[in-house]
C-alpha cells in the first residue's frame, strides 16, 4: 500500500514536514512518497500545486495526504479543492487559538516563520560559530563562555551534538575528548574541574563506539573493540566518580541526544 | 498582556515547539513566556506537569496554551483536566488520518520521532562530517561527491547554510569561498568549472555584509564597506556571467536560507 504525503508551505515548510512527519510515523503500515513543496505563495503556484496533487491521485489509485500551513485563506481554499486529504495546522487551531487569546491571528503570508528569526538566527549563528571554533578542545579558553561541555572519548558524538544544540537551541556547547591519558588519571583533567557544573558526559555501547571507530580507521588499535570497551568502562567510572551527569547514546538520533542534554543539563534556551 | 505557552511531549519536544512557535507566531500583540517540558512519558510527570500549569495560572490570571504531542492517551487525559487550553496535534489530527488511510495508528509513546530515526540519523551525520571536512574549500577533491557546492565571498554564510542542510535535510554541501583573486578574473574559478551544474551563490546586500565583517575584523580594510560593494558586485557579476543560481540572503534566517537553497538548487532530499 503506497500514498504520497505532500508538505506544502507559503515559506520553507519546515513546520508542515515537521508536524506531518510525526503524524505519519504513527502509521507504520503505510509507504509514503513525500514530497515538499515549499514557497506556495501565489495562486499560480498553488493550482500548480493541485495539479501535483492530480497526478499523484491518479498514479496511486488513493487519495494523496497534505500537511500544510499555508496562512493565506484564497491559496487554502485552492487546496481544498483538490483531490487530496487536507490537514491544514492553521485551519484547524487557529479558531480555537484566536477564542483562547480573545485576538484576531495575523493570517499574513509566510507569518509563521518571519518574525523574530532575524534576531533568532543571531543568537544562533553566534552559537554556531562557538561551536566550530570550540570544536575538539581547541579553544580551552571559550569554556569559561559555554552554557556546556560536552565530554566523552573519540568517535562518541560531542560534534554533531554541539552543532545541533547550536543551530536548533542556540546554546553554546563546547566540547573535550576525553584522551587515554585522561582516562589513565581517573580524575576529570585539571582544565574542566572550574567547569564542573557545566560538564555533561557522552557515552555508549563499546560495540556501537567499535562500528563507528572502523569506519574512520578501520583494523587499527583505535577501533578495535577492545580497546573501545577500556575506553568506555574508564570513561563511564570517570563520569560517575566526578558526579557528572551522562547519557548513553547508542540508539538516540542527533535531535534526541540535543533534547536529553537540554532536559537533564537543566538548560535553559534563552536564544529563541 | 502575558501567557505562558507549555510545549509538551513524551519525547523530544521538536514537534510541539516547531507547530506551537508557528501557530503563536500569528498573535504578535501578545507577550508569551515559553516552557519546553520533554519527556513527559509517565503519569508523575504528567502530574507534576498540571501542576506547573496552575502555577502558570495563578500566576498570569490567564490560563496557560499547551501544545503537546503526547501519544499515550491517558497522559492526554490528565493534562485535559488541567486549566490550560490544550492544543494537541494527535488528538486533532489522529482520526482524520485513520479515517483516510483506512489503518488504526500506533499511538505509542515516543513513536512521534523514534522510528527510521537511526539510519536517518546515520544519513545526517555523514552529511556533516562531509560538510565540516568540506568547510572553506579545504577538500576541494571531495566536489565530485557533493549534492550542492554553495559559492561566495568571506562571510556571505556559506557554512551555517552547510551545516544545516547536512543536519536537517541529510544533504552533502561542500562550500567554496570567493578570494578576491577569483573575483579580478571574472570567471569561475578552473577548480569549479566542471561542477557548474552543482553550483549555488550566496550574496548579500553590502551594507550587511560590512556589518557582519566589522564583527569579526574591525576596522580593517577586509571589513570595509567598500570593500565589501566591490566584491559583491563581482560575485554578483560573476555568478550572471556563469549563469548560476544564486539566492540573496540579507535578511533571511539560516532556515529560509536553506530551503531556499534545496528547493532553488532543484535537489531531492534523499535522507529523511
């Protein structure tokens, strides 16, 4: 059984992926076809949109779904008209949001995104340069700026981590490999002790940790599973003895490695 | 006027905040104080949770918006005799869809993001390794394995654009920066050439570019503001006379930058 899901937004549709992403994992029975049609904000390329939409209807034989959040009634009403399932985020809460709020909803084109992200994407790309300059404990110094350090051995997430809280969040994460000489000491090394408060350990299985060291160097001392499984053991009785906390990230995506650090760091994103 | 608006959920919060910030985004006269709880999988905390938003009552006179994606429907039962006003995306959407597919959905807690997100993952973080091995032209040989090659002057925002297209959308973008050697001769660099058809440019209004130039080297002639009119000129005149596509990114978050690029540049993405 195959449907096509199409996302379609008057600006980047991220917010119309996003919500139908989430609302199609709940049918797992079900092979989707996606597509995303962004920057729908003229009538012409919504009828364009329809005709998509026709297309797709006669090549699967069902009914294609569209998640949307276009704000411009007359482009909606287009929509509706097609062929498609229409769940439409705007239609269906702002009704009920402008009754809560006892205010008219501005209903602007490309409204849901524009405001406050020039201001947004600020904060966010100072994060982002942070993050990169701070990248495998270059910049020791920065940690006094961090709002976290990461902490964890080679291979075991802190940039993709980093990244990811930078761009999303807008928190600055700084991050420390944890090297054999750290881990032989048993004590957290002398330049993170100041920063204790801020320190957040990375790790995972040893079996996982051997895959991803053997894509990077394959049959090397590095990468062998035994050697993971010493530095993970060390790592993880460092964590513990220096009070940190620590997340295990063996099955986690990036978004659920940054959400878990956020949570449990007691984070505050103060940069919207 | 002040609300608080709780985004809520039994794992990441992604989702919540992503549709919450847009549907909010359409009520400027308001003032919202935001609280992400994730994580909200279990009857304490979803107690503790309605117990927040009492305080969040008493406190604002007015009642708290919720927007929660919680899938366990006895969660959603407790937060529903709470005061707030509960916008909740799978209550909404969920029968509609059911309707539609002909299929029961699996209303599992944490199902919301957790499925296919591990070999999304694993297309993600190769994406990034990719972009940050890439970063400022460095892995020139890596071109021929690039989705997209963005172009541009020193801090025309070639690498937050990298970075996010590899962590959202799973996509390959290496970046090549525009020396002022490239610019005197007019025409792409030979280096280029043969991936013209995989090229994209990033400008930007001088004045903003100057701006963001004095941020990094004050006062310098790299930062001038005439030096900054004289290489977009010729990156501008340059991307013309090569015909490529190129985006102006003055006033536009790293999200609109982005899908601008995915959906311009006419690529797939492939790693959802």
């Amino acid at each position: 059984m195959k449907r096509t899901a199409f996302f379609i937004s008057d600006h980047t549709a991220i917010t119309a992926e996003t919500f139908g992403r989430s609302l199609l994992s709940q049918f797992e029975a079900v092979t989707f076809e996606r597509v995303t049609l962004p920057f729908v904000d003229c009538e012409a390329k919504a009828i364009e949109t329809c005709r998509r939409i026709a297309n797709a209807f006669a090549h699967d034989g069902q009914a294609p779904l569209v998640f949307s959040t276009l704000t411009d009634e007359h482009l909606r009403h287009i929509l509706e008209r097609s062929e498609a399932v229409v769940f439409d985020l705007f239609e269906v809460f702002l009704d009920r949001m402008e009754a809560a709020l006892g205010q008219a909803s501005a209903q602007a084109v490309g409204r849901s995104h524009g405001l406050g992200d020039a201001a947004l994407g600020r904060g966010r790309i100072e994060a982002l340069k942070f993050a990169l300059e701070c990248d495998d404990g270059i910049g020791v110094d920065a940690y006094d700026q961090a709002d976290i350090i990461l902490v964890g051995v080679s291979r075991s997430g802190k940039t993709p981590a980093c990244l990811f809280l930078a761009l999303h969040y807008g928190i600055k994460a700084a991050n420390y490999p944890l090297t054999e000489e750290d881990l032989d000491l048993s004590t957290l090394p002398s330049g993170l002790r100041k920063h204790r408060a801020r320190l957040f350990g990375l790790t995972m299985n040893p079996e996982r940790l051997h895959q991803l060291r053997e894509e990077r160097r394959p049959a090397t001392r590095y990468a062998s599973l035994e050697q993971c499984r010493n530095e993970i053991r060390a790592a993880d009785a460092l964590f513990r003895a220096a009070g940190l906390s620590y997340l295990d990230t063996s099955t986690m995506s990036v978004e659920e490695i940054a959400a878990n650090i956020l949570h449990r760091g007691g984070l505050r994103r103060t940069r919207w």
